[in-house]
C-alpha cells in the first residue's frame, strides 16, 4: 500500500502562504528564487518532497484548494 503525500495544483496556488506555517515538518516553501517565476504576479508554494511525510496537515488551510493529497507507490 503506497502512503500519501501533498501535490499543488500551480494554477490555481495564489502565492498567499497560508499553507506554510500548517506544515509541522517545513514541506511547503514559497518558490522566490526560480527563474521562470520571478516575473510572475504570483508565485506557487513548492512541495519539498524528501520532507512532506503525508499528514495533510496544510490542505485545509488553502483557500483556493490547490493543494490535494496524491499517493505514491510503496517504497516510492
């Protein structure tokens, strides 16, 4: 049985941040520094895989909804 993880949905993430201080274990990042977003009005929030155990603790705390649990395949 695979186990849960988050996923951001980038079009519909506003860049507002709320999700960030939901996460007890600093999976979720604002995305400042990439190139292709700096010019953007709004920047998505980034998933740091290696560190999102699956709690979800942070998808209720999004008020556009674009963070959504997937599951990952077993020893993924």
């Amino acid at each position: 049985m695979g186990q849960s993880m988050v996923a951001i949905i980038e079009a519909d993430c506003t860049g507002c941040d709320l999700c960030i201080p939901h996460c007890p274990f600093e999976a979720l990042l604002p995305l400042l520094n990439s190139p292709e977003h700096r010019t953007k009005p709004k920047r998505p929030v980034v998933v740091v895989e290696s560190q999102c155990v699956g709690c979800l603790s942070c998808i209720g705390s999004c008020p556009t909804q674009a963070l959504h649990e997937v599951k990952t395949p077993p020893n993924a």
